[in-house]
C-alpha cells in the first residue's frame, strides 16, 4: 500500500511543480522545478517500494 501512497504524492508534487514553472516569477519557478523533482523521486521511491514487495 505503500507503494500506491509514494506514487500518489509523487504524481501530485509532479503537477503542482510544472504549474508553477508556468509562472512570470523566477524564485516561483525555481519552486516548481524543486517541487517537480521532489515528486519525480517520490514516483521512484514507490516503484522500489513494489519491485521489493513494499519491504523498505
């Protein structure tokens, strides 16, 4: 269940990072990069999570 949890939060730390990177302000965009990547390694953690059968 884990698994379903980190890709969950992953996918949504993955849109609100690429609605960021949408805006006129630099600093905004350099949160939504940041924010972006932050969910890319949540995606990844719960990948793991179900290759080893939720044991990490």
């Amino acid at each position: 269940m884990g698994e379903l949890k980190d890709k969950a939060k992953g996918i949504g730390n993955e849109i609100a990072g690429n609605a960021k990177q949408m805006s006129d302000d630099p600093d905004t965009r350099a949160e939504g990069a940041a924010q972006e990547t932050k969910g890319e390694a949540q995606n990844l953690k719960g990948e793991v999570k179900g290759a080893f059968g939720n044991k990490i």
